[in-house]
C-alpha cells in the first residue's frame, strides 16, 4: 500500500510573552494518519495547534537558530522553567512539539533541524522543561541605495566635468619684454 502523505509543517514560531523573550512556541497542523494514535494532550486530527519545545538536548546551536528563524538578533540567553523557579499554566494544555532539537547552528529556521519527530517528547513536561529564551534585537537594516538618475538621462562622458561649471580661469598675462 502507498505511504501516508507526511504532516505538514506550518512553520511559525513565537517568544510568549515576546517580542525579545518568553517561552518558545512553535505552530503546527497536526493530521492524524489512519496508522497513528495522536494522544498530545489537546490535540485532535486536522487541528492546527500552539505547542512548546522541551529543553532537552537544546544548547547555543539552538537558540541560535531560533533567533534567526524569529528574524532577531543574537541569542542572549535560554532557560526552563525549574531554572528561575516560574510555571505558566497556560501552557499546560498545549502539546510539547519538539524535544531532542538537534541544530548545526546555520540553519535559517527551528524546523530545518533535526529532531526525533512531532509531540516525541520522551521525560518532558510543562512544569519544567518548556525552553524559554532571550534575543537581542534585530540588526539595523542596511541603508537605502542611493537615488537612480531620473528615466532617459544619459550619464555625462568620461573626463566631462561634473557639478557645477567654475567661471573660467583669469586669462595668463605674460611682461612684455
């Protein structure tokens, strides 16, 4: 028998709170395949649902990646929950959707990296492994180009002056011998 069609990724990712720091988030579309049982707490087939990424195995490579994948600057730091001893309920309803992340570290987003597949979370729960960060923010944009000359103007000729024509220099008195 041919092979289900592979879940789609939706491909977003936030910081909660955010904008800079918060909890990692991460959007997906879950579609259950007639061989798989989904049992994620909250999630049912053909939904697409807000869920969490687990600390373990994460490190710089990561963050990293998820900083660029948001379109901010540098990590500044990543923790869980049990690190600075805080609990976001909010959470507790959402499925765990990545956990063992494994980045190179140049990858242009969290979803180019390995990992060992969706709502796999292994040891995780929400109390304690959901992986919250901190980025700087985005590099400035580069600076505009300059000006393009207005259509049909023609650049002037090599070794023509440019700006503004000088009055002509006085003429060179020679002494009469």
């Amino acid at each position: 028998p041919p092979s289900p069609p592979p879940t789609r990724e939706v491909n977003k990712l936030r910081l909660t709170p955010g904008p800079l720091q918060g909890r990692i988030e991460i959007y997906h579309l879950v579609q259950q395949r007639a061989s798989q049982q989904i049992s994620l707490v909250g999630a049912d087939a053909s939904q697409s649902l807000w869920g969490t990424v687990c600390a373990d195995g994460f490190d710089e490579r990561d963050a990293t990646v998820a900083c660029r994948h948001l379109g901010l600057g540098p990590y500044v730091a990543y923790w869980t929950e049990a690190a600075r001893d805080v609990h976001h309920h909010d959470a507790d309803n959402n499925p765990i959707w990545k956990s063992g992340i494994q980045c190179k570290g140049d990858e242009l987003s969290l979803f180019d990296c390995d990992f060992p597949g969706w709502g796999v979370t292994g040891w995780c729960t929400h109390g304690q492994h959901d992986v919250y960060m901190q980025c700087l923010p985005p590099p400035p944009s580069p600076p505009s180009p300059p000006p393009s000359r207005p259509v049909g103007t023609t650049p002037p000729a090599p070794g023509a002056p440019l700006g503004r024509i000088a009055a002509s220099p006085p003429p060179h008195h020679r002494p009469r011998a």
